[in-house]
C-alpha cells in the first residue's frame, strides 16, 4: 500500500460494538484525510499482586481480559495489564477499583491519546491503507500510522461576525482568506437589498446561516482563526442556530448534528469555553498570543494592531454596539467594511507572529492538539510515557490536592540599593532544565534511587531525601534531545520551533511541582528549585572572591558590580572573563563533587552602564524583582524598566511615562527638577486628563465583591447603573474623581488631581530621588515653604 503523509488537525474516540473506533482528520498535500486505524481496546495496570481482587471486583463486567506483562511499576512491583472493549468500561472498572482501594494506573488516558503516543507521533504522520475518495476528502481505513517530519501548509480563514447588543441576533458573518498572495474576502449579510459584489444579501438569519455552512463546505479551510473567537463567535453562531434549530455544522465530513462543535467548560460560571470540530481547528489569536507569552496593555484586537501592524479597528472604543447597530440599520456597506476590516487584522497578527507557525510547532514537540492551550501536565505525559514504557514501567497515578507540599520558589537574594554605573547581569541558560540535566533529576531516577540497591556512586543527592539513578532516567536525555533541537531550530531561524521548545523545557519543572501531575513528588520539585539556590549562592560568592561585589541576584541571574571600572569596553571585557571563569569552574565542581557532567552555561548577558536598584517604599532596604538601567543596544541608549511603575499596567499613563522620563534624565545628567514642576502643574490644570485613566480586569462577578470593594469593582458597578453590561473577565477603566472611583465611560465627578500627585507621580519619583535626599513633596512644595 502506498504510504502518504499528513498532519493531525483532531482526533476522536467512540465506543463501538467491536472494539474503540478512532477518528483522526490530517492535512495532506492532497486535501483532508479522515483517517481510522484498526479497532483498539482501551487499557490499564494493575499491580500483580492484586490481580484476584481485581477479577474478583471486575467479575460481572463484560468485554474485558487481563494478561501479565513485562512491566514494573513505581514501587519496582510486577504489574499487569486488564485490557477492555469499550473505554466506558474501563472508566466503570477504574471506578469500582478505586472504591475498593486498588490501584489501577494510566487508566484517565484517552485512547486517541495513547494511540498517537505510544508511535511518538506528534502531528506530523506518515499513514498507509485502505483508501475511498469522499466527496471533497479521503478516507482511509485500516490504516497504519507512524511518525513523520512533514510539515503542512494549512488552509486557513479569518472569521467575525456582526451581532446586535441586546438579543441573539446575527447581523453579518466576515470571512477573509489569503492564498498564494491572493486575497479572499466575503460578507454574509442580513439584507433586503444589493450591497457590494463582494457582500451576499439573505432575507433572514436562516438563510445567511445555510449559505454560510455550504460555503465552509466548499471553501474547505483547515484552520478557522478569529479574536476571542470561541466564547464569543462560535458560541454565538451556536445559540443562533438552536434559535432556528438548525445543526451548527462546522465540521468535516457529516452532514447534520455529526458536524457539530463539542463542546467543554473551562470554568464553573460557564464564561469560558473549548470547542473540539471535526476536522477543523479553531484557533484564537488572543490565547495563542498569550501562549507565545507576546505582552501587551491590552489584548483588545485595536490595541495589538495598532502595536503590531500600525492599523486598527474602524470603530472602537466606548458606544460601539450601538453603532454598529446604527451601521446595519442605515449604512450596511460602512458595517461591512467594518466587519472584514477586523477579519484582516486578526489574518495579519496571525501573519506577523506567525501564529500558525507557533501552533504547530508547538504540536511537533508537545503532541498535543493544536488548539490545546495551557496543557504542560498534558503535554509532559505525552513526551515521557512512551519512554516510561520503553524502559519497562507504567506511571503512578496522581496526587490529590491535599497530600501536595509544595517546593520553595526561586532563590532572590537581598538587593543592595543605589545607584551604580557598569552592573552586569551574568544569567544562567535555561537553569532549571539545566539543573534536570546536570543532576539526573528524573521521576523514574528517583523511583529506582529510592527503592533499588545501588551504590552511592551511582547516585546524584538530591533535596528532602531524594536519590536519584545517576544511569535509569528518561527527563535528562529527553531535555537534552530538545535543547539540541533547539539549537538547530535557532541556527535554521525557526523563531516558532524555538520558542515552543523554550515554553516546554521550561515548563518541566512546573508541571512536576504540580499535583495535577501523576509523577508529582515533593523531592523532585525541591531538588530542582533548592540545587537552583546554591547555584545562585555559590555563585555570588565565586564572584565575590575575584573582587567584584554582587549587589543582587534573582532566580537565575546576578548582577555584578565593576566597582571604580568607567570604561564600559573593559566593563565588559571582565564580564566575558567571569563568564568563561565561571563556566570552566562549574564544570569542576561538579565533576569533583558529585561525579557528574554540567550542564550549567551562564552567559554575560547584559551590561548596565548607569542602573538603579530601589529601596522598598518607606525603608532603607534594597527591593527585589525591581530595578532599572540604561543599555546599548544597536549603538543606542535603551532604557529598561523591571518592576517599576512605567512596565506595569495597573499604574496610569501618567505614572509611567512620568517615570520612564524622569529617570533618562537622571540617568543622563540631565536637570529634572523643572520637569517635575511642569508635569506636577500640567495635571492640577488638567492638562494630562488623557493619561490619568486606571485599567484593571474584573476577576470575579460584580456581587462577589462585598466587604473589600475595591476602586475598579465601584467603578463597574456605576457603569452598570448607567446601563453598561459588565461580565467578570472584562477590562474596567476608571478614574479617581473627588467623589470616588468613575467609570470613563460615565465619569461625572472632577477629577481628584492631589490623587494622582500623591499615589502616581511621587512614588514614581521618590523612587530614584531618595538617592539624592531629595522627593516630589520637596521640589513641588519648596517655594510655598520660603514663605511659610
């Protein structure tokens, strides 16, 4: 049989009478492909040595058998494996072990999961068998599977819709595509007369509905990507269609209810959704956005284009529902410009951050779907049981929430506060996945360090008891196949493949830390984090030795203090020297001291040539996690904020750009004093009213909040009596006004500008004035104190 290759899009699993039947749909150079493998049977271990429990406990169930295997679990006891007919058995059967106290392992994975784990196929796919064409697409049955390296170019449409405020009511469906350098555009519109060539007209919802699911059928995109698109268009498209009972087909290869979304609830308010189609993805550019850790003020679709593209929505801001409604009542072509110009921002954010890009090479490391977001606990299962499983082992079961103890943060010493000139950050590379490697840190290392006779010398210490198998474990090797991959990916310029790398080495230690996770263990997370706090330790004290003061060190970083050097140049030089010293003297030690290779690289990442590390506010005590400097990059100046006021989006416009002035001129030796004068005078004339707005998210229900009613929860609930709708989850700008928090969007009141002086611009002054015994108060109240 010829083989092909393609790339998962979805995956699902339905009992049948002869066994588990698995769906996968794959994007091919040919077209869609469903694609089924042979008939499964779903299965779980079991330790050996309750087997005649189990069959006494599983007796009257039927379509399942047990049979011995060569396989261990973490305990080193023999195991056995019960294989069953039907997934909903096993899940029954697990139930009734449970209750009973036994302990069947790996029972919650999914067949399609475990199916496309146990062949290390993530995404990518080569398949053979017996194939049909179908319409549009192939089926393939029978088939073999088994991994490949393809890469697909996936089909993909932008889609937003138009709806009214107040009711289910569907105004206009967006679409707008992009291939080969050629443009798609097209709107579906309730209508009753001609709009544009490139806009159909329908008498009523229904019919727009219908055209729009014949049109999906025909135009056949892989990937359907939108803003906010799951919890807002697809649920909406959703409710529309139970209005006029009509099957919300957005799926592949049925017609009717089979093509219909599943749905899933992220939370208990039902606010948040997941969506699984198909043979489709859906994709949302906010979420994706967030996963590629892209930052931004707000993720409002105008506010990442305007930052991203230079472009933006045609109608934004406050009042904009009830535009749009004017719009679809009394100038349908300016709604439908409106409506596809979004469609067009959302394409091009796509395109500029190459999100699709990001997406699947997130699905190449991790296996996970590719509309998965989060799912670390999820996507570390996917890389290691295999491996587990290849070295003779099945998986613990997890933990509950109460046997977790958790494992001490990252190590961030005491800061020692002033201002410098030439502080270099030596940063250490991806630390704890260099600490993994470095000291064999493994789960199953541990299960074989802890209860298997070995030698000392066979061993890597590790915290709170642990021992870890110097030779026996899989997440040493697994990380340095990626951090490999990972250099490849940087040479080659593959920014995707390397930030989804980064993101998975990155989220091991996390995800072991976790009581989500079956290997959890508190030694394992505490020999990773406690080892990251010598390492720190003793670094500062190396450093210390060759005469350099370390004012300050954080998690994986120091920050090194070239006492009496002013030439930047030479700053640098024994930067690079530290660097090589440090690296060479690491690889010592920990031969010497442990018998193992390092792992560890610190680099000599950055050189600050004038930097500020403040005191906490109202002490003399140095901060953490707070600082801020001058750098050159590109032979400019840049300035760089950590912590401070001008980086955090829950302090004003004014506070930040304030501060980010403030300190260039300090920085420069240039005067500020006037500045500060002029600044304090420009918000008491309400020069500055625009930067003055506070923008804070809604974490809960309006009426959660009782006895602490904080400022941006009194501002929502007048924006809700002036007849706004206000949902947990929504952005709330407000202002400080003499009568308390105002919503911007309803603000009667006068703004209380001694406010903003007070708990905006002086604690971002006082900051780096109080080095030079000065503060806001002193400069703006000087003059009225020669009179006084």
């Amino acid at each position: 049989m010829e083989s092909q290759q393609g790339f998962v899009l979805t995956r699902q699993w339905r009992d049948s009478r002869a066994g588990v039947e698995l769906e996968y749909w794959l994007a091919s150079d040919q077209g869609p492909v469903q694609i089924f493998p042979p008939i499964q049977q779903s299965v779980l271990f079991l330790p050996r040595d309750q087997k005649k429990a189990s069959e006494l406990l599983l007796k009257d169930f039927s379509g399942w058998s047990c049979a011995d295997v060569a396989m261990h679990d973490f305990d080193l006891q023999p195991v056995f494996a019960c294989y069953f007919l039907s997934q909903r058995n096993l899940r029954a059967a697990r139930d009734c072990l449970l209750a009973a106290g036994l302990k069947p392992y790996e029972s919650d994975i999914n067949p399609h999961d475990r199916f496309l784990m146990e062949r290390f196929i993530k995404g990518s796919v080569q398949f053979s068998g017996e194939k049909k064409t179908v319409s549009n697409f192939q089926t393939v049955s029978d088939a073999l599977m088994k991994t490949s390296n393809f890469l697909p170019a996936l089909k993909t449409i932008s889609l937003d819709i138009e709806t009214a405020m107040d009711n289910i009511t569907l105004y206009s469906i967006g679409l707008y595509g992009r291939e080969k350098g050629e443009d798609y555009r097209l709107v579906l519109m309730v209508s009753d007369h001609w709009i544009a060539d490139d806009v159909e007209f329908f008498a009523d919802e229904k019919s727009l509905l219908l055209r729009f699911f014949d049109w999906l059928s025909d135009y056949d995109p892989d990937i359907i990507i939108g803003w906010n698109i799951v919890n807002f268009d697809m649920w909406f498209l959703e409710r529309v269609c139970q209005k006029h009972h009509i099957p919300f087909r957005l799926g592949r290869g049925r017609r009717g209810r089979e093509a219909a979304p599943h749905w899933r609830l992220l939370d208990d308010d039902g606010d948040r959704r997941a969506m699984s189609v198909p043979g489709r993805v859906v994709l949302d550019g906010i979420e994706l956005l967030k996963a590629a850790f892209y930052q931004f003020e707000s993720f409002s679709l105008n506010t990442v284009a305007t930052e991203l593209l230079g472009d933006g929505k045609l109608i934004h801001g406050s009042g904009r529902g009830e535009t749009i409604t004017d719009l679809f009542t009394s100038d349908k072509l300016a709604l439908a410009e409106y409506n596809i110009q979004d469609c067009r921002l959302v394409l091009d954010i796509f395109d500029k951050t190459k999100l699709i890009d990001f997406a699947i090479a997130r699905t190449r490391i991790t296996g996970l779907p590719l509309d998965r977001i989060g799912g670390s606990v999820a996507s570390f299962d996917f890389r290691y049981l295999p491996l587990l499983h290849r070295k003779g082992y099945v998986a613990p079961n997890g933990h509950l929430s109460d046997e977790i103890e958790h494992s001490p943060g990252g190590f961030v010493m005491n800061s020692q506060p002033g201002i410098y000139k030439n502080v270099a950050v030596l940063d250490f590379k991806s630390l704890y996945p260099s600490i993994i490697r470095s000291f064999k840190i493994d789960p199953l290392g541990l299960a074989i360090g802890l209860n298997q006779e070995l030698d000392q010398s066979d061993m890597v210490p590790g915290y709170n008891g642990a021992w870890f198998s110097k030779t026996d474990g899989i997440l040493p090797d697994l990380i340095a196949d990626l951090w490999q991959l990972r250099d490849q990916a940087k040479e080659n310029q593959d920014a995707a493949l390397s930030q989804a790398i980064k993101i998975i080495m990155n989220s091991f230690y996390g995800v072991l830390g976790t009581g989500g996770c079956r290997f959890f263990d508190s030694r394992l997370a505490s020999s990773i984090t406690r080892r990251g706090h010598q390492i720190i330790q003793q670094t500062a004290v190396f450093i210390e030795q060759q005469g350099w003061p370390v004012i300050y060190g954080d998690t994986d970083s120091v920050f090194v203090w070239f006492k009496d050097i002013d030439d930047p140049d030479q700053a640098s030089s024994y930067g690079r020297q530290l660097e090589s010293q440090l690296n060479h003297w690491w690889h010592e030690t920990l031969s010497k001291d442990y018998g193992i290779d390092s792992a560890l690289e610190i680099e000599f990442e950055t050189l600050y040539q004038r930097f500020l590390m403040p005191t906490v506010r109202g002490s003399d005590q140095g901060s953490k996690k707070r600082y801020a400097g001058v750098v050159w990059k590109h032979g400019k100046p840049q300035l760089v904020f950590k912590g401070l006021e001008s980086v955090r989006t829950d302090w004003t416009r004014l506070a930040r750009d304030f501060q980010s002035e403030l300190y260039r001129r300090i920085f420069f030796d240039e005067p500020y004093r006037d500045f500060i004068k002029e600044t304090v005078q420009q918000v008491m004339a309400g020069d500055l009213d625009g930067k003055l707005i506070y923008r804070k998210r809604l974490r809960r229900k309006i009426n959660d909040y009782q006895k602490n009613v904080p400022p941006h929860v009194q501002a929502a609930r007048k924006a809700v009596a002036a007849g706004e709708k206000i949902r947990r989850g929504d952005w709330i700008e407000y202002v400080i006004t003499i009568n308390g928090s105002e919503p911007v969007s309803s603000q009667v009141s006068q703004v209380d500008y001694q406010h903003y002086i007070d708990k905006q611009l002086a604690p971002a002054a006082d900051g780096i004035l109080y080095f030079f015994q000065d503060s806001l108060a002193a400069i703006t109240d000087q003059q009225m104190g020669l009179f006084g």
